[in-house]
C-alpha cells in the first residue's frame, strides 16, 4: 500500500496552460494534421483550433448540435443531432462534402475497421457506414439507448444511457453481444489493451473491465462522470460534468490519483498534442490541461 501512495504523490498535477473563448457548449474534438477541429454544440459551428497558439484560426457553420466528432479516411465525421445524420466535413476547406441521415438523434460518432459508425439514440440502433459508398450498410439493433462509441481491440464498444449494460460489436460480423455492468446508466466507454473503462453518470462511478467483460474494479469518481480519454500521462482521466472536476485514475492500480477542480461543466475529453482538451459545455471555453 505504501508504494502505490508514493506513487500517487509521485505524479505531478496537470496545469491548465489555455482558456480558449468563442465557442458555446465546446463538446467533441479530433486532430487532423497539425490542428485541433471542436464543435459547438450551441451553435453549429466547427472550430479550427492552431496548438500553437491556442487560438482558433477557423469556424464554419456545418450542423445543428453537433458533440461526436472524429477523423477517418481523409475527412472529418460529426453528428448532426437535430437533423438524424453524420456529416462528411473536408478539414481543409471545413465544408460540408456529405449529408449521410441514419436513425434518430444520433449522439455520437466513431471511425474504425474501414466505416464511420453512429450511435442513433432515439432509434436504439448503431449505424455502419461504408465510407467508400457513403451510405449506411448496416442497422445494428441495441437493447436500450445507445449514447458513446470507441474503436478499440478488434472490437466497437457501446455505452447505453440508462441502463445496467455496454455492447461489443464484432465488425467483421456485425454481432452485437450484450456485457452486464450492474450499475444504473453504462454512458460512456474508453476502451484500450488494458481494458474498458465505463463511466455511470448515474452513480457516479467509473467501472474497469477486462477485454473479455470481467469486472475488475469499480472506482468512485465525480457527480455525472462522461466522456474520458487516456492522457499523455498514462492516466485515466474523466471528466465530471456534473461538479465541474476531472478525476484522474492510475489504471494499473484502480485508483483515484487527484481530481481537479474546473469550473462549469466538462463533458467530453480528448488527448491531443501532447494535452487534454475539455470543453465547458455549460459556457464557451476549451481548457487545455498538460500533465
């Protein structure tokens, strides 16, 4: 025990080195080349962010309430919620290359295994997107809501608001197999060859899982913990949305190293350049924290 606490106080606290403005409801984020690509919930627009400056040096409006966000096959991918389709965005000139509708409310996006995949809230489906034919080759059925969506180990990982379990979705068969996590609401999910780490904004827990689905450690976080990355420090890091911190977990140890106090409402976490970038979804600032 001793030498898992020196550990801890071994590891430096992250510094916040920006307060970036001009955003409304800052939610996902995707490197492509040398800059930073966030949208705005609020108002539709994705934002060009240079990590050089941390400034923004680009907007456009593409959707309305985009928050999932990712690169793939030489284009950026985002969620248009209120229209029920994944747009086709070319980072260079950010203007919309295709409107792709799936099923209702799609809440976020991935890429992996050669498709986009979109989890459509509201029709309890996943939808697999050929990104060649830019048409949805595949509506997976989901018991329940499906809510995050990561590529990782062979395999795509669902979360599902409101409900006891997450999904693992085979994409060479398009199998979805149901794994039970036993706490109220599986949202989020980060999956890496260490394992899957699902946040439960219900009870306030992140949940560490072995790639097989066996539980290893449940770990008590923030209020509303949601969407985390694996930081340049080797450490989990999940932001709370509904107190305003982000905790940061020792994987090896499944163990709370710090949380850090914030302001507002940090949603969705993402590992960047050698940072992680937390937009306040409650207001207008991208926070960048260096380990």
């Amino acid at each position: 025990m001793l030498h898992v606490l020196l550990a801890a106080l071994a590891i430096a606290a992250p510094q916040v080195t920006a307060k970036i403005d001009g955003f409304s409801q800052p939610c996902g984020s995707a490197v492509f080349g040398k800059y930073l690509y966030v949208d705005s919930y609020g108002t539709g627009v994705l934002n060009r962010v240079d990590p050089a400056t941390n400034a923004i040096v680009k907007s456009r409006k593409v959707a309305s309430a985009p928050c999932g966000v990712v690169a793939g096959a030489g284009s950026l991918w985002l969620e248009d919620y209120q229209q029920n389709a994944i747009l086709r965005v070319n980072p260079a000139t950010m203007k919309l290359q295709k409107r792709i509708f799936v099923g209702k409310k799609p809440w976020d996006v991935t890429f992996g295994f050669g498709s986009v995949w979109s989890t459509d809230a509201q029709s309890f489906q996943v939808s697999r997107i050929d990104v060649k034919r830019q048409k949805v080759v595949k509506r997976i059925k989901i018991n329940g809501s499906p809510t995050c969506i990561r590529t990782a180990a062979g395999s795509v990982w669902v979360g599902i608001q409101n409900s006891p379990f997450i999904v693992r979705i085979n994409p060479k068969t398009n199998a979805a197999t149901t794994l039970q996590i036993g706490n109220d609401s599986e949202l989020c999910v980060d999956p890496h060859a260490d394992g899957i780490w699902v946040s439960d904004d219900t009870a306030g827990t992140v949940t560490h899982l072995g790639l097989d689905g066996t539980k290893i450690a449940t770990i008590k976080v923030g209020k509303a913990p949601s969407d985390g990355t694996r930081g340049p420090d080797g450490l989990e890091w999940i932001p709370n949305v509904g107190d305003g911190t982000i905790t940061r977990i020792d994987p090896a140890t499944d163990t709370v190293v710090d949380t850090i106090p914030l302001i507002g409402g940090p949603f969705v976490a993402r590992t960047a350049f050698g940072s992680v970038w937390v937009g306040d979804f409650k207001g207008s600032q991208l926070w960048r924290l260096t380990p």
